[in-house]
C-alpha cells in the first residue's frame, strides 16, 4: 500500500482542529500525525514530526501565520503549507504566500476541494483558487509567482539547466518546463533570460539568494 500523506494540522480552535482531523480521517490516503494550537507550537511539531503537508490557520496566537510559515521554512526551505483561512483580505493573502505558502484556501470550500488541494500541495503543486490569484494579479500586476515557482527562478538564475533543476528539486523535467512556461507568461517575459531580468527589477528574486 502506499503511505498516506503525512499531514500536522494548525489552528487554535479545537473544533475547527478536529473536525479537519476527522474529514481527512476520511480518506485512506491521509493522515494527520500531529496538531498544533499555536505558531511556536506549529514550529516545534513540524521539526518533531517532519510531516509532508501543514494545513493551517492564518491567525494564530504566539506567532502569526506569516512568520510560521516563515520559521518553519527557514530550517526547511521545502516545506509544504497550506493556508485554510476564514479571512481573504488582499494584505493576508499576498503575505502568507510571500511567507512561503504554497495554497491559500477559505475555510468556507467545498471539503472536496480542500482534499483535493492538500494532495496538490502535498505533490509538490500550488492551491490558488483562480478568484484570488486574480486578486493578486490585479494588485501586483501580474499574476503572482508561486513558492515554487520563485524555488525554479533561483535556480535558472544559477544557470542550471532543465534536467538540473529536476533533480535539485527532485521533480520531472517535464515539469520544471511547465513552470519556466508559466514563469515567463506570468512575468511577460520574452524567454527566460527575459525573465530573470524583470524579476530581478522587480525584486521579486536577488542575485544573492
């Protein structure tokens, strides 16, 4: 059988923790190997459990949300977080995924699609549902590019080649194809050295990163 995917759910509500639990206990393909009712928490149980997914609020106490995600992925750069959220402000959008957060979902979806969204994310894809990636593009002017997007455009701007950054990734090269496509369509770029240029400009990357 196939190991389920190893999920650590945040939130401070114990009903709201709960109930995710006991959907995602649903499905034979997940698993929830940890809670947490705060940030500092949050931290200390993603680096006890190594779990493949965090599923969390944005609005947590000790810590927020931001400066979780951050945290965690400061001592894991590919950590997986999935932002379920009851706000949907433009500010908590743009700073969670700015933080790192590969999906940010309302905690108002349907529970298929929260399903099928950690399995996304959990895969290594991005959980943007199209009105707020809208909303991002209107405020930054295009739309905006994903963690692992940013992740692929580092490593171009290294000067690896396709295959390379596959396997730094530990992703196909089919794949990292389809995001320099969507990198350079998001940017309005010409090519990928193209690319590169506006998101330096842009400050969305450094050279020194």
């Amino acid at each position: 059988m196939t190991t389920p995917i190893r999920i650590l759910v945040v939130d401070d509500h114990p009903i709201l923790r709960e109930g995710l639990a006991a959907l995602i206990a649903t499905q034979p393909d997940l698993a929830v190997v940890g809670e947490a009712a705060d940030g500092p928490q949050a931290v200390t149980a993603y680096h006890e459990l190594t779990p493949d997914i965090v599923v969390m609020d944005l609005r947590l106490p000790g810590m927020s949300g931001p400066e979780t995600i951050a945290a965690i992925r400061q001592r894991d750069p590919g950590a997986r977080v999935l932002v379920l959220s009851s706000f949907d402000s433009e500010e908590d959008i743009h700073r969670a995924l700015q933080a790192g957060a590969r999906g940010y979902l309302l905690k108002d979806m349907r529970r298929a699609d929260l399903l099928e969204a950690i399995r996304a994310v959990a895969g290594g894809g991005d959980a943007v549902p199209a009105e707020i990636a809208a909303r991002m593009q209107a405020r930054l002017g295009h739309a905006p590019l994903s963690p692992r997007e940013i992740e692929v455009l580092r490593l171009v701007v290294r000067g690896l080649t396709n295959r390379e950054i596959g396997k730094v990734l530990d992703i196909s090269e089919h794949t990292v194809k389809i995001h320099v496509r969507s990198i350079i369509g998001k940017l309005e770029a010409n090519d990928r050295t193209h690319a590169v240029t506006t998101a330096l400009q842009q400050g969305i990357i450094h050279l020194d990163d």
